[in-house]
C-alpha cells in the first residue's frame, strides 16, 4: 500500500526514443550478401556473416546515402567524417563476438525535427543516428510446433544495415511517442529507404522512460531511466510507455524506491514491463574502432546530390495539399505515398482541378487493387487521367465515380483520348438546350405537385425536379438541367 506521507502534487514525464530502421539495400551492410525478410533460416548467411578466419568487411555505399538521406529529412547535421567502431559482446546472433557500429562520431549528428500532435507543432531534439549492422535472431521455439528445451539461432538478419536513430527525452506523453513513430514511418518509406513494416521487424522501438515526481513537499524525485526493448507496434508502444510512467510513479508511492537504471521487455499476456535486466553501460561494451573498415568521409558534392534527390517532405506537402482545399485526412495519405503524390501533382498540372484529381486517383487505386496491381503500373499518363477531369468540369460527362471508373477502365484497355472513349461508352451529355427544355417541358405538364410544392416554398422539392428530369432525358447535362429549370419555374 502506499505510504501515506508520500504524495504526487504533480510530476512530469521525459521520454526519448531509440528506433532501430532496417534499410531496404538489396545487400547486408559489410557484405554482398542477400539482404531480405524471410527465407529458410541460415540461408542468406556468408562467411563475412558468419565471422569465419580471414574474412574482410566491405562497407555498402547505398546504406551510407540512405541514413543521409534519413538524417538530412530528421533535420540532422551530417558529419563530413566518420568512422567504425567495433561493440564487443558475446552472444550467439553475431558469430564474430562483436557488432560494427558507430560510437563517437556517428553519420548523423544533432538534428530538430518538428512533430505535428491535435493540430500543435511541437519540436523534436534529435541526439544522433548511426549506422550499424542488426544482429540475428534467437528462437526458443523451433518451426513446425516442435518442442525444444534450447534455444536455436536464425542468421539470416545479421549484417542488416540498420540505422539506429536516437532522440533526446523531448517526449510528455505515450500518445507523442507512437505519433512519433507513425511520422517515422511514413518518412522512411517516403524516401524510399526502408520498408517500414512492423510486422517484418523493418521497425523497432525501445522508449527510455523517467519520471520527476514533485511531492506534497515541493520537493522532486525523479526516477532511474529504464528503456524497454524491442516494440514492434505504435499500439504496444503507446501501452507500454504509459504502463511504465504508472509502474514507476506506483513503485515510488508504495516503497519510495527511485529504482535502478534497468531493462524492460514488455509482457502482451499480462500487459505489463518485466524487467530483463540492469542496463550496460558504454563502457562494457569496450569500443574501439575497427581496423578492417576506413573513415566514411562525405563530400559537399556528395551532400548536394543526396539533398537534391530528396525534395519535398511529407509534412511539406501535407500544407501544401490542404492549401489546395483537399480533407486532411486524404492530404495525409496523399502526401506519405511519394509516387502517388508525384502522379496527383502531375494531374493538377495538366489542369484537374486538385478535388477531382485526388477522386480520379482513388478510383484508380481502386481498379488496381481489384487486378491486383499498384497504382504506378497502370497503363495510364497523368494528361490522360487530367482529361478525365477536364470532361467533368467542362460538364461534358456526369460527375459520378463510375462515369469516371467506367472511362479510366476502357482507357487501361486501350489508350486514346478521354473524350473519345466517353463517346464511345455513350457517356457524353449533350449541351443542347433543346432536349433539356423539352424534357422540363413535360415534367412540368405531367408533375403539377412537386411544381406546386416547390413554388410554395419547399425547396426540396426542386432536387426532386432535377432528379425527374434525368430518369426521363438520356446524355442531359445535370448542370444545364438545373439552370434551365430555374429559368423556367421563375418565368
């Protein structure tokens, strides 16, 4: 029970963040290896990964450019020179008994990155973000539901590149840290650099937690920081960070005990942290720079290439989108899909208007899916799709999303402009004032309630008007409809 003379007039919780990001190199970090999810365990090992006698590291060049790249969009400073450095443990998913890592001058120096939460800004100190290689895995279950009383090891992961990024303790509550990394996410894979599923381990959390508890007193007590390993979901990682900032302050108010720098795993049965063990420090893992490796030293011309292949950021086209009138939550996920965002801008640019354009792209997301393709495979230009639009705000075909599917479909089949495959599905309205005067015409004579409802003042009624004559008028323009009603129910 807690002790009654301990209380919590208020306290204050300081999270930061390491994120461990697998990069999407088709080789491991220091070898030619292949590098990708999956595979019969052990298979895509080589004697480099296998730390066998005489076997020399050789440092990937796109892993390099991609943590650049990662660094340059975090807002970070890139060092101009680096080095290797080897993290001495002995543990069965790194043979060779160490890890090539970065200590003290890693790739990526200081950096803000400014996080959007509930519609605030708020800015994110960035401590640092080296490159490393990721270790393997252990098993202590064997494939097939077969019982084992040992644990075994799977090697296909070790060599990875991996970019561990590490963020100062600018975090207040669990709800920052999983937008955070859901930001992140999307980041990365807009750049093009890792794939980002969690599922696949190609993303993992470790939040380091404290908590400075201001008791009844005034006087504050903070709490040792603990970091919890391995969180392979924003949903485990939002629950256990807010788990810890309660273990932590319950702990205190029951014993007053602050605690001891420590690790934690996260238990899903019981939800809950356990702790794994106390943590290391620096010092115990006895670094020292690998001789088998150069310095990596990054040019201005280098630095000028990586930067102008980068462009715009997400959060950059988010503003832009929304300057444009589009819904948040479409300018979001417009603008975290890069080639998606290219091809909607190149649809506005051939003259869609932006709402059309972005309608036109989830009509053909949607026919991609059903062929069980990507959006960037279909067979379609942007000034093809643009024309598309062009027809409905020219009011040359309805503004419905199977007038539009029916098109863009028959235009995937065979190419020609937008206006002829209209014609030739039999979607082009005619203009003429003609035909649309005579079908009001007869509406009026055959439907004198909805006309004496309307021009007695419910309004209503005049959609039910418009609706009459286009079930009994073929290829009639909506708008010319609605405009020659008027006309006519006014005289």
């Amino acid at each position: 029970m807690p002790d009654s003379a301990r209380q919590v007039k208020d306290y204050k919780v300081l999270v930061g963040l390491e994120i461990h990001v697998q990069l999407a190199t088709e080789s491991k970090m220091f070898t030619a290896a292949k590098n990708g999810f999956g595979g019969d365990p052990n298979t895509q090992v080589d004697p480099v990964v296998l730390g066998l006698p005489g076997v020399l590291p050789v440092m990937n060049k796109k892993a390099v450019e991609y943590s650049i790249k990662a660094g340059l969009a975090l807002g970070c400073k890139i060092a101009e020179h680096c080095k290797w450095d080897r993290k001495s443990y002995y543990y069965p998913d790194l043979p060779k008994n160490y890890q090539i890592s970065q200590y003290d001058q890693p790739l990526c120096g200081e950096g803000v990155f400014e996080l959007e939460v509930d519609g605030e800004v708020r800015p994110i100190r960035i401590r640092r973000a080296h490159l490393e290689e990721d270790a393997g895995k252990l098993l202590h279950d064997a494939p097939g539901g077969y019982e084992i009383d040992f644990s075994i090891v799977d090697l296909n992961r070790a060599g990875t590149p991996l970019l561990e990024i590490v963020t100062e303790p600018d975090f207040s509550t669990a709800k920052e840290v999983a937008a955070f990394g859901q930001e992140l996410q999307r980041l990365v894979q807009f750049l093009g650099i890792s794939h980002g599923q969690m599922q696949m381990g190609h993303m993992r959390f470790e939040p380091n937690i404290n908590v400075h508890i201001t008791d009844a007193d005034g006087n504050v007590h903070k709490t040792a920081i603990t970091e919890i390993k391995n969180l392979n979901s924003f949903n485990v990682l939002e629950k256990a960070t807010d788990y810890e900032v309660r273990r932590q302050i319950q702990t205190w108010l029951e014993t007053g005990d602050l605690g001891r720098k420590s690790t934690y795993g996260w238990d899903a049965d019981n939800e809950q942290t356990v702790l794994q063990r106390e943590k290391e420090e620096a010092h115990d893992y006895r670094y020292f720079p690998d001789p088998d490796l150069m310095p990596v030293r990054v040019s201005e011309q280098w630095l000028h290439e990586i930067k102008a292949s980068i462009g715009e950021l997400p959060r950059q086209r988010r503003e832009r989108y929304a300057k444009l009138g589009l819904p948040p939550e479409s300018a979001q996920v417009i603008a975290s899909d890069k080639s998606a965002g290219d091809y909607f801008d190149a649809i506005v640019d051939a003259g869609a208007e932006p709402k059309r354009a972005l309608a036109l792209i989830d009509t053909m997301r949607e026919i991609a899916g059903n062929r069980r393709e990507e959006l960037a495979d279909l067979p379609l230009t942007p000034a093809r799709v643009a024309e598309v639009g062009l027809l409905v705000q020219e009011g040359k075909v309805q503004a419905s999303k199977e007038t539009g599917r029916k098109i863009l479909e028959s235009l995937i089949e065979t190419d020609r402009p937008a206006e002829t495959a209209a014609t030739d599905l039999g979607l082009i309205q005619s203009n003429d004032t003609g035909p649309v005067d005579d079908a009001i015409d007869k509406l009026i004579a055959d439907n004198p309630q909805p006309l004496q409802d309307y021009r007695g003042g419910k309004q209503a009624a005049f959609g039910a008007l418009v609706g009459m004559v286009m079930r009994n008028g073929k290829g009639l323009n909506p708008k010319l409809v609605q405009q020659r009603l008027r006309e006519k129910l006014i005289d």
